[in-house]
C-alpha cells in the first residue's frame, strides 16, 4: 500500500550562508520521513541550492517587495493546500493563517548568543546533536566539477588549496595579497601542500578582485572557477579540495558542509554565531574581538578594511594546525637495523690431566691408602748406576 505524501512547507533564508545552516533540518526531516515531499522558500540567491533535495516538489524563489509584499504573495501561493508540516525559519505569520497538522517557528532568544546551526535546531525542539549543514546534489554535478579539477596537459595534480577571497561586504574582506602570501607559504617549496594546486572561487562580480591572486600562482597550477560555476558546481569541487581558507561567507559555509578542512576568516562578524560548522574547522581573528568592532563601526556597515590587522603568520599556523589534525604527516620510521648472526660461544678448553707427582730420582713414590701399588723396581746394569751417580754430582742439574 502506497503511503500518503507529507507535505512539508519548508521557509528558509535569503542570504546564502544562513541557508546552507539550516539545511542539515531538511535532511533530517527526509530521513525521519520517507513519504515527505518539500516545498522549499528561499530568497534569489539561496534557492540554487535546494534543487536537488529527496522528494522536492518546488523551490520558491522570494523576492523581497514593498512592506509585507512579499508574504502576502507567499501565502496567496501556498494557501490552497494543506501541510502536513510548515517549518518557518523567518519567523513569520505566514504559518499562522495555513491549513496544517504541526507547525514549527523560529523566535528570537534575547540575550542568548548560540550557533546559528543550534538556533535553527531548536526550531523542531531538538536539543542533543544539531543535524549539520548538508547539501544534495546529483552525480551530473559532481562529475561536470571532476572534469573542471582535471589536470591539464599532464601536469601532476598534486593536492588542492581552495580559496574564497571575497564577501558581501568590504568590512570582512581579508586583503587580497595576504591570500596571495598564504597561498605561496602552502604551495611552495617545503609547503605543507607543496606542489598542489590552487583553487579560486568566487561569485561573476569578484573577477577583477582575485587577479592579483591568479597572476601570482604558478602557471599551470591554478584554477580559477570564479564566476564560471554555480553554488552546487562550487560546492562538488571543494568536496575533492584539501584545504579551504576563505572570509566569512556564503562560501565559507558552503565549504564546511563539504566536509574540506576549512579556516574562516573573521573580524567585524561573530564566530560564536557564524563560525564554520564541523569538526575540522576553524575561525581565525587577529587582536581584536567581535564587540571591539561593534564599537568602532556599530551598524556595522562603512567602507572600512576591518580585516587588515589579521596577520599572515596566524592564518598559516592555523591551516598546517588544521591540516595535521585532518591527515597527520607520514613519518617514515628510521630503517630496522640488519640481524646480525650471534657469535658461537668459545668452546670450553679441553680438560687438562691432573700431573702426575713428580718422582724424587732413584726414589719410590709415597703410597697411601687409596693410591695404587707401586710398579716393581727395575735392575740397573752397575754401569747405568756409576754414570746416574756422575750426573747427579754434576753443577749443572
């Protein structure tokens, strides 16, 4: 018997990285639910990202109108069904006037400074392990991203240093020739990732802003997909990179999904909120704190360089930190010496036989209870007798 379709209303972020954070939920509902069919809601530049989930059946793209114009528009859309659940991680009204069986909205904590990654958790009540950030996608993708990674004319490919240089704002951008620095450090002759290659992603408006980074890697050994792939294109190809280091992203956040080691770069935006998600992965900043920021730029949004007191040395540190604990560094072991052949042990000296007691000349030998009967005397010839008794007189004996 086929079972009855769950509808899932499944209202999610505009902003890119805010997305890839809440899509761990998404798989967790398509694994709990085997019949769940998603109706997914997100803003322009996210909704790529949701067009290979398990049992979609529309990814709506909202764009922010005058006012409330937009949710109205929303609800007009999805009015005419009735959902078997409407997750709202906009925190919205719109669920309030759908027809549905649960419901699930996300609402501001006051005070409380948890991951964005635990926040939306909380939003279907779960409190031990949030689902990470997962993204689908098809083995098309995957396969058009291995070709793009391929190297070229036999070149070596050697391992992949995937960086993302820009953001959505100058204020976290980290200055483009300290990526330049990093990468020369990483790649370069007794580099942690000597001999690899050098990945660069970005979105159509960063081209002019990585050149410097593209014109300093050595040719051939650069790849430069900016503006040439899409977010699930990007997100294939840092699957098969070693090592990502980029500012706080959509990017950025899209990397550690991918499950690459990955360092994000931080200065005027909260690691405690936004950091990267994942086991291996890191948030960097230079001397000052989140609120030190705050207090120079509080809206945080002038045209100010933020990042320029991060120092190349930590970023490095960090990387060959984070790489050492993703693949620890073969170290041959010194070569086991050659067995050598024991030498025979002496021979033990032959038994020497006790001497005899010397006889006293023309003497007998002294007997005793336990020594054998002397051999009978032999005659001597009167003229053996007369010259033993010369030899005896003799000076010399």
């Amino acid at each position: 018997m086929t079972q009855r379709a769950f509808p899932i209303l499944f209202i999610t972020a505009t902003r890119i990285g805010d997305a890839v954070l809440s899509s761990g939920l998404i798989k967790l509902l398509s694994d709990q639910i085997p019949n769940a069919r998603f109706t997914i809601v997100a803003g322009p530049l996210a909704a790529p990202l949701f067009a290979h989930v398990p049992g979609l059946d529309r990814v709506i793209v909202m764009e922010k109108g005058k006012g409330k114009g937009h949710w109205f528009k929303l609800w007009n859309q999805v009015r005419h069904r009735k959902w078997g659940l409407v997750v709202d991680l906009r925190g919205s009204a719109t669920a309030l006037f759908l027809r549905r069986e649960k419901r699930a909205i996300w609402k501001k904590t006051p005070g409380e400074i948890v991951h964005k990654v635990v926040e939306t958790a909380r939003v279907l009540k779960i409190d031990g392990e949030p689902p990470a950030p997962h993204l689908y996608i098809t083995p098309e993708v995957q396969a058009l991203a291995d070709q793009m990674l391929a190297p070229r004319g036999g070149e070596p490919a050697g391992p992949i240093l995937a960086m993302g240089p820009a953001a959505n704002w100058i204020g976290k951008v980290w200055p483009i020739e300290r990526f330049t620095q990093t990468a020369a450090q990483l790649l370069g002759p007794g580099g942690r990732l000597a001999g690899g290659r050098l990945l660069i992603l970005g979105g159509p408006e960063d081209g002019r802003m990585v050149e410097e980074l593209r014109m300093a890697s050595a040719r051939g050994r650069c790849i430069d997909l900016t503006g040439k792939v899409d977010l699930l294109t990007a997100y294939a190809a840092l699957k098969r990179a070693d090592l990502f280091i980029g500012n706080d992203s959509g990017l950025m956040h899209i990397a550690a999904a991918a499950g690459v080691p990955t360092v994000g770069l931080f200065g005027p935006s909260d690691e405690r909120r936004y950091g990267p998600w994942g086991p291996l992965t890191r948030a960097v900043r230079g001397p000052r704190d989140f609120d030190q920021f705050k207090a120079v730029d509080p809206d945080l949004s002038q045209a100010i360089r933020h990042m320029s007191d991060l120092p190349v040395a930590k970023v490095v540190r960090t990387a060959i930190a984070l790489l050492d604990e993703a693949r620890p560094p073969v170290v041959e072991a010194p070569p086991e010496p050659e067995p050598v052949a024991e030498a025979a042990p002496p021979e033990a000296p032959a038994p020497i036989a006790e001497a005899a007691p010397e006889l006293p000349l023309g003497g007998e030998a002294p007997t005793s209870e336990a020594a054998p009967e002397a051999e009978p005397k032999l005659k001597v010839s009167p003229r053996r007798r007369r010259r033993r008794s010369d030899d005896e007189a003799s000076p010399s004996a």
